[in-house]
C-alpha cells in the first residue's frame, strides 16, 4: 500500500498479520472495496480493550481518504486499547481536517473554541469547513481534530527535547573534553595552593554565613594572599572564553562540601543567594570587559567597581551563571556567541580605561 505507515503495523501477532493482508489488498485503486464500518472487527460501542487482548482481536481497519479522493493509509482500530481515543481517531480519518483551518496550534484551538462558542455550532463549523456523517456529529469532529492537534503537538516537544538531550551530551562531551585540556595547560593549576574547587567552595560557604577568618583558617592563608586568589581566579575565569573555568567553578560552588571544606558550616542550597545575582547579558559584558582589561594591564577589581559589582558579587554571578549555562546550554550558546561578539568589539578600541569613572 502506497501510504502505509510502519508505526500503523502489528506484524508480530496474528491480528497484524491479519491487517497487514487486508491492507496491502486493498491499494489505493481498489479501496472502495473494504467498507470498515461492515468490517469483522468493528464494535460501534467504543470499548475499552485490555492491553492482553492487543494482538489476537479481530483487525478493523478505517481508510483515511484526502479531500482528492487519494488514501491517505489505514489505522488498525481495534490496536487502539482506548476506546474514546479509537473513536476520535475514526472520526478524524474518515472525515479528515478542515481544508482551511490554520497551521499553527494557538491559531487553530481558536478555531474550534470559536465554533464551540457559536450560538449555532452547526451552522459555525460548517463555514470552517467541519463535518459529520451518519456516525460521527459536528462535536465529534471537533474533538478528533483537536485530539489530531494535541498529538502532534506532544510529537513536537518529544522530538524537541530528544534534540535538546542529543545537543545536551555533545555540549557535556564537548565541556569534559576542554575541561582536561585546561587541567593539561595548566590553566586549572592551583594559586598559591588554592585550587578552583577549593575557592569555589570558600565563596559558596561564604554566601551561606561562615566568616572570612575561618575560610582564612581552613585554607592556611592570609587576608592578602586571598584577595591575590580571587583576584587570579577571577582573571582566568574571565580570560576562558569557553566557560570552561566557569563551569568547574559552578558545579564546585554548588556542591561545596569537597575537599578541605567538607564539613566546614553549612552548605548553601542550589541557587543560594536570592536569584540571580545579574542578568546574563550583564555576565557575558562584564566578563568581556575584565578580559580585554587584563590584556591592557589592568586591575580587574577596578573593572568590577565599574559595573558596581566586588569580587563577591562577580564569583556569586559565575557560579550562577555557568551552572545555568551548563543546564540550558541550548537556549543561550547562540546567545552568549552574539553577546560575546558585540562586547568584544565594544571594548576592542582605545584605552579600556577610557569607560572607568574614578
């Protein structure tokens, strides 16, 4: 049969067998000769059908036939375990969709509900182009439509989202990969000891009330050491234009309980400090902005104070940011990709220091 549709085939039981030869019988020049509501199988009763039953009933076929007259392909209807769903889909193969109904489905829901909330429904949907016959009503035909609407919508997201999940390992595949060259050019070597995990876990302790002196005593250092650190870490962080660093960052900052912080107060819950700490594009600005700085020689504090962020504030916004970057990966690469070109060519000429206000 010309349109036969494989997930419309039951071969590997007696009843698909079954439809399968009835079907291929009757091809597109010779369908007039099955009239499926005479067929064996067919019980106009709608029942529900147990599950164990799929398979070894009677095949009842419905045609679909085009506003041209062409076969469309043929559903098994008693494959169809739930009765009002069998019905529906009777009713939509046999009278089809209305030839100028919208493509898109908001546009199309206002379209039956405007037919629904007619004060003459019959009169409404025939000007929409619905139908009935000796089996199914007006009514029937609207709800089989919009069954046919919310099953390709649930198909769209479905295949959508397998997109996502497929980009989703790519993009994870991809991070693991530049993660291991960063740690083999050293770029996640240690400062003065302290490692990315470690300072990512200092902030998220931080963020969740333990003091600066004891962070100090956990990591063996002094206050000046420390604002060394942030500030190098900062620095490297900014200078990835891959997220990379960000991204460890994050994922340490989430789970902080690692490592010499084990233990160490008490760890802030996912997302800890109130929402987001900036806007994304602000992240991606700002970023840009100490980037080209530092090729200039200059104090990325000074280019956070410009913003009017503090180290802090710029370490909450990278553990934010890079967490959500990681978890939705394809709603803002292509973003991030445009954000990053524009800022980089804002700050590219001239003296960076020309945008400081001191």
């Amino acid at each position: 049969m010309e349109n036969l549709q494989r997930e419309d085939w039951y071969d590997d039981s007696e009843q698909g067998r079954k439809a399968i030869a009835i079907g291929l019988k009757h091809t597109p020049e010779r369908w007039a000769n099955y009239d499926w509501t005479k067929a064996a199988g067919a019980d106009f009763d709608w029942p529900d059908i147990d599950s164990e039953d799929i398979g070894k009933l009677e095949p009842w076929l419905c045609l679909q036939v085009m506003e041209d007259g062409s076969l469309r392909g043929w559903q098994d209807l008693n494959a169809i375990p739930d009765g009002d769903e069998r019905r529906l889909e009777a009713c939509a193969r046999c009278l089809g969709m209305p030839a100028d109904m919208p493509g898109d489905y908001d546009e199309a829901m206002e379209w039956i509900e405007a037919v629904r909330d007619a004060d003459d429904l019959e009169v409404e949907a025939q000007s929409r182009g619905f139908k009935c016959n000796d089996i199914f009503s007006y009514e029937d035909h609207l709800d089989a439509v919009e069954a046919r609407w919310e099953e390709e919508r649930r198909k769209a997201w479905g295949d959508t989202q397998d997109l996502l999940d497929d980009q989703m390992a790519q993009l994870k595949q991809q991070m693991d990969t530049n993660i291991a060259a960063k740690r083999e050019g050293g770029e996640l070597d240690p400062i003065q000891g302290v490692s990315i995990e470690d300072w990512a876990a200092a902030n998220a302790k931080m963020v969740s009330g333990t003091t600066i002196d004891e962070i100090l005593g956990v990591l063996q250092i002094e206050k000046p050491a420390w604002d060394e650190i942030n500030a190098e870490w900062n620095a490297r962080m900014s200078r990835d234009a891959s997220a990379t660093i960000a991204t460890v960052y994050g994922n340490a900052f989430q789970n902080p309980n690692i490592g010499r912080f084990a233990g160490v107060g008490s760890a802030p819950a996912a997302g800890a400090g109130g929402g987001e700490p900036c806007d994304f594009e602000t992240w991606v600005k700002v970023g840009v902005h100490m980037n080209k700085a530092t090729e200039q020689g200059l104090d990325p504090q000074t280019i956070l104070a410009s913003h009017g962020m503090g180290l802090n504030d710029w370490s909450a916004a990278g553990a934010y940011w890079s967490v959500e970057f990681t978890k939705n990966a394809a709603k803002y690469f292509d973003l991030e990709t445009k954000l990053r070109a524009k800022y980089e060519k804002e700050y590219a000429g001239g003296s960076i220091a020309d945008d400081i206000e001191f």
